[in-house]
C-alpha cells in the first residue's frame, strides 16, 4: 500500500463536498434536546424544538405564501412541483401566484377551528395544487383509499375500510406527506382539534395526538418512500424562512423512537441514521460510517455495566488517555474476580444490508484471552458472542486490528456492543480497547450513507487526525486509514493506491 498524506485525505474531504449536492445545514446543537428520550418525552422535546416559526403572510405578494412557493417548490426550469396533480404549470414573477392552482392546506384549517394562525400560514403545511383535486379532497384526512370516487393519476379521493372520507396521494408522495403529517401533530400538539374529519386521524393531547391507525400507516408510508433529494431540498429551503425544521426529514427513524418500533430506546441525533446529503438522481452512497470512536479521546458515549467488583467502588474499566478503555481487576499485587462490560450507546442499524465491526485492542496477563474475555451484540435484551474476532497472544502491550467482524446478522436492527471482562483470583489479566468502527453497507434507498456529524468540513479551522488505531499524528505521512475530527464530527478518509 502507498503512503497517503494527510493534506492530501483533507483535499479528498473537500474536493468531495464541493462537487456533491449541498448536505442538511442543521444548525449546531439544533437537536441537542432530543438526546436520551424516547416516545412521548421525545414527542415533547421535539415540539419544544420546532414550534416557533417565523412564518409568511399567506396568499400572494411580497412576503407572501406564493413567494415562499417560488423558492420551495420550483425546478430548474421554473416548473411548479405539483404532489396532488400530474399536471404541468409554471411560475410567473416571484410572488404572484399560478392560474388554476390554490394554496392547499394539507392539514386542513378546519380541524383547528379555522383560525388564521402560524398553523394556517406554516409552509411545511402549505403546497401549491391543482384547483379541482384541491376541491375534491375537501377537509379528509389522508389514508388509504379502497373505494375511489376522484382519481386525477396522481390523487385518489374515496372511502377507506373503516367507512372514512379520505385522500391518498400518490406512491412518490407517500413518504413526503407521512412526515407533513407527522410535522404537524408534533408542532401544534397543543391545539384543540374539532370536527368529525379532525377526530377520526387525532386525539386530543401531547401525545401520541396521531390515532393509532394513523400513525402506523404513515410509518409504513414513510419507510417505503425515504427521503429524496427533492424533500430534503424542501426542507431547507423552508427552514432558512421560517428558521424551524422537519426533524422527520431530517431524522428518518424518528418516527420510530415516537411512535414506533424504538419507544423503548433513548434517542440520539448524533449517533441515529441522518438525512445528511445526497448524489445527483437520488442514488444513494452505499456504504457508510455507522458509529466511531477513538476511546483515548473520550468515552465515545459509553457506559460500563457491573456484575461483579471485588468491593463496592471498585472500577473494573476506567477511561486513559493513552490507552482508551482499560479493564483489569488486578490491584495491590492481587487477582479479583470480576464480570464487567463497557457498553456503546445504540447504534442503529435501519437500513442496512450488512455491517461490521473493526476494533483495536491489547490484552497481557492472560493465558488466553478468548477464554475470559468477550465481545458481545445486544440486541432486544439479549447479549450474543461475536465469533471471528483476531485475539491477541495475551502475554503483550501490542495493540491489534480485530479484524473484520460481521455483524450481518443485526442488520436492520438496533444493537449495543459490549467488551465484557471476566476475571478470577488466580486471573485477572488487562484488556485495553483503544477505538472501534461500524460501518455497513446500506439497502437501496434515498437516504446516504449517515455522518457522525452534521457539518461541513472546513480546511481552514483546526482540526486534528488519527491513525485507525487511534494514535494522534503529527507527521503529514502515514500508511492507512486517516481519521480526521473537527468540533463534534469526524471523517473517515481512505488511503489512495
């Protein structure tokens, strides 16, 4: 293998960001307040995040809902981008507002009583349509429609399975809508909802404010059609007017940790699977950077898990500088027996078709090292060994590569992993785990790969480099993988050949 500079992995970083599609500019510690919560306490947390916006007068005009339109449903060649009709209009002047097409609220003003408020002017609500299946939806909630009366191609109105008036839009839109819908009754949760069509889709209340059946098939709506560059192109351009964001676009599992599958886990923005950018024809990246960490400059947010310690406030594993997670229960010239783990936070695995586990470590003091020591997969309560794993001899302070560890068999799930130490009174030898990658190939989507962080890098502001195995550089050479971190992110550069 070649040499690879680290000004060259830095040009590699921004020759890469300048030729792709602009990424999600979520503002720094935008999301901080979601971290740890789950379900209703999350729902809260991020209605608290969202809720003020600084809206558009609506109509036309200057300042206006149809000028919002020109910058948020317009393509390159001034088309209008039409989700209820496959019809085809195009924008005059920047303001004025397009024949034959209305402001179309998708949640209905009806169900809040009709007041001309942020709700009635918020353009995560607000889409321009075409005038007659505007009509023919009227104030119904969106389902799926089992007997269609209007059917335009593109949006059918009708009636569902339970007897409802409904509207479904198209297959492309599904997903788009899903998390309008999922936007708004996390917003205005605080609303008072009225009316027939109202109560059939909300409850009243923090949470969960969707119905049941709602919510579940929205979720499944949402899966199905991810994010495109078009929606996450829409969701920017909303927020730079109205300075709020769609964390469901942003956070594609989010509706999980609400709603869904993930209410029993504590959310995290900055580990999660995240809308950060898109390739040209909504192609997704495939492979990608999971979770990260190099233990000799931080905790990488894990946790350590007792079993047994030789006494109370024993610390089996402890955090060095030097040497990144240390696990020995060997003190004063004498083994102890011991059952300790340190443990990473959730990693989530949606999305993904394969995944695998690299980490760096250094066990002395053991006759044999698999024997007393373990990596585990948690999952849905329950630890399982990882097989395959390159021990070290046991008799040395060398760190080793483990290997390509495969954790295929998690994919799609959400996982923990655990270094567990075990030790006796005639063993306890040390386990050091100086850092760790899980990277993964993702199943086909529109969402790329995810990023630890959510930032641009920027050549010009300090940053600092690592080798794989976590060993700060000073030096501009070095053979391998290059890890570059600046403020709460970190890039994984390849070496060139």
């Amino acid at each position: 293998m070649k040499k690879t500079t680290i000004s060259r992995a830095i040009a590699a970083i921004a020759v890469a960001m300048n030729t792709a599609p602009s990424a999600a500019q979520i503002p720094a510690g935008y999301y901080d307040n979601l971290k740890g919560k789950s379900g209703a306490e999350l729902k809260n947390a991020v209605h608290e995040t969202i809720k003020d916006a600084n809206v558009l007068d609506y109509g036309k005009g200057k300042g206006h809902t149809w000028e919002g339109f020109y910058t948020t449903d317009r393509t390159a060649d001034n088309q209008v981008i039409d989700r209820y009709s496959n019809d085809t209009r195009y924008f005059g002047s920047k303001g004025s507002s397009v024949g034959g097409m209305n402001i179309e609220h998708s949640f209905p003003k009806s169900w809040w009583g009709g007041s001309e408020n942020q709700a009635y002017k918020d353009l995560y609500n607000l889409m321009p349509s075409e005038q007659k299946i505007n009509s023919a939806k009227s104030n119904y909630p969106m389902g799926e429609v089992s007997k269609a009366t209007t059917d335009n191609g593109c949006t059918k109105v009708g009636t569902g399975s339970k007897g409802y008036k409904l509207w479904e839009p198209a297959d492309k839109w599904k997903g788009d809508f899903a998390r309008a819908y999922m936007y708004m009754a996390t917003t205005y949760q605080n609303f008072t909802w009225k009316g027939t069509q109202a109560l059939q889709i909300l409850q009243k209340g923090d949470y969960p404010t969707l119905q049941p059946w709602a919510y579940k098939l929205y979720i499944s709506w949402a899966k199905t059609d991810a994010p495109d560059e078009t929606e996450t192109s829409r969701n920017e351009a909303v927020s730079r007017i109205q300075g709020n964001r769609n964390p469901f676009v942003d956070f594609p599992n989010l509706m999980e940790y609400i709603w869904g599958d993930s209410t029993d886990y504590a959310f995290d923005p900055g580990t999660t699977l995240c809308t950060s950018e898109y390739t040209p024809g909504g192609e997704a990246s495939e492979q990608g950077t999971i979770y990260i960490a190099i233990f000799t400059d931080g905790t990488g947010g894990c946790t350590i898990s007792n079993k047994e310690v030789p006494q109370d406030g024993f610390e089996v594993w402890r955090l060095d500088n030097k040497y990144g997670w240390k696990g020995t229960a060997f003190a004063n010239n004498t083994n102890n027996a011991a059952d300790a783990s340190v443990v990473t936070p959730e990693l989530d695995l949606t999305g993904y078709a394969t995944a695998t586990l690299t980490f760096s470590h250094a066990a002395n003091f053991f006759a044999s090292p698999a024997d007393a020591l373990a990596v585990e997969v948690i999952c849905d309560g329950v630890a399982t060994p990882l097989n395959g794993i390159n021990w070290p001899r046991g008799n040395s302070w060398t760190f080793n590569e483990s290997g390509d560890i495969s954790l295929n068999a998690f994919a799609g799930k959400k996982i923990k992993i655990a270094f567990h130490y075990t030790s006796t009174s005639q063993e306890a030898g040390t386990w050091e785990i100086k850092s760790m990658t899980v990277s993964g190939e993702r199943l086909p989507s529109d969402i790329s790969a995810p990023s630890t962080g959510k930032a641009a890098f920027d050549p010009s502001e300090p940053y600092e480099t690592y080798t794989i195995d976590g060993r700060k550089t000073t030096n501009a050479d070095h053979d391998g993988v290059t890890i570059i971190r600046q403020g709460g992110n970190t890039w994984k550069v390849a070496p060139r050949k």
